[in-house]
C-alpha cells in the first residue's frame, strides 16, 4: 500500500512526491526511481512493522497464541535498530553510489493526528484495550520513529528545520501508523481465528 502510494499516486500521478539529484549528479533511470521507492517504502518499512508487532502480539485477541519470544524475535528486535543506525556510517565508508539524492514530499501532521485519535478511540471502545495497552501501542509508534527518523535527524540526512520539527514527526507520523495496523490486524485474528492460530509450534 505504502508503495502503490508513494510511488503511484503522489510520484507519477499526482507529483506532489518528488526525486532531485544535487551536485549537478547524472539523474537516476525509471528502473532506479522504482527501485528507491521499492526499498524506501517496503523493505524499510515491512521491517519496521515487523518490528513493533513482534512487541504487541501478546495483546491480541486470546486465540492468537502467543509464545515465547525465541531466537528470531529477540535477534529481530535487536538488528532493525542496529540496522537503521549503522547504515549511515556504513555507507559512509562504502562509497559504493556517491550521488547525493534530495528526496521531498508534503506531509499533513494534522491528518495523521486525526487518525491516531481515531484509531486509539477504536482500540479504547471497539477493541476495549486499557489505557495502559493502548500507551505501549502508541510508545512502540514513537520508538518506530527513532528507528527510522532518528538516524536520519542525527546524521544529518533529513531537513528538519529544529528539534521540534523532529520531535513533531516522532510523535505524528509512526504512531497513527502502528495503531491503524494494530486495530487491522486484532480485527483479522478476531474474525479469522483458525488464520490467527496459525504459529510455528516451539521447537
């Protein structure tokens, strides 16, 4: 969705999501455009996704069976992060593209603050989580943001204008994001729970 959205609607269609090259560097082909894009908005995100529901899936419904975290999940957990921040050094010292790519788009805060209140209201009284729950929901949201804002803040990567213009973006952008998928995927375990139960048994 995120990719049919980024780079269909806003990239082709509606060009409000636009790609520049600086340094007078030679422009990147289609083929690069889609592959940035492909990287960008799935393999970063899948596993930042990944990420924070391997954190809540011990509050979905009860005939998700949950088991412990085992080796994958806590080498999970420990390697997105990691790999968030290590990149920009890393790539540093690589060298491999030296082409410097200004990537812009509009991004309507207040559109993603009505969908967080939207959606914790549905986890509150459709869902009937706790306020506690519904905290560490929104928490993993923010920490999902460092992960993919803060290496981008700290390195310099990213224009942002201040520390409140950072701060804005950590608590607008992944929150609304986790929640809306938390409630999408509580809604599919409950509805489908022979689906729901499907887990790789403990060895």
């Amino acid at each position: 969705f995120a990719l049919c959205m980024d780079y269909g609607v806003y990239f082709n269609i509606q060009g409000s999501r636009t790609i520049e090259m600086v340094n007078n560097d030679s422009p990147m082909g289609t083929f690069e455009r889609f592959c940035f894009f492909f990287w960008f908005d799935t393999m970063n995100a899948a596993d930042i996704v990944a990420w924070a529901l391997i954190n809540l899936e011990d509050l979905l419904p009860n005939n998700y069976k949950v088991r412990r975290k085992g080796r994958f999940e806590w080498t999970v957990l420990f390697l997105i992060p990691l790999w968030f921040w290590a990149t920009p050094l890393i790539s540093r010292q690589i060298s491999f593209d030296d082409r410097l790519l200004l990537a812009s788009r509009p991004s309507q805060k207040f559109h993603y603050y009505i969908l967080c209140i939207l959606f914790i209201l549905c986890m509150r009284f459709r869902l009937k989580l706790t306020y506690r729950s519904i905290a560490r929901i929104i928490a993993s949201g923010i920490a999902c943001g460092l992960i993919h804002h803060g290496p981008l803040y700290y390195f310099g990567m990213r224009g942002y204008q201040s520390k409140l213009t950072f701060i804005v973006t950590l608590l607008s952008e992944w929150p609304p994001i986790i929640c809306g998928l938390f409630v999408i995927t509580y809604l599919l375990c409950e509805k489908y729970p022979r689906l729901s139960a499907m887990r790789p048994k403990d060895k």
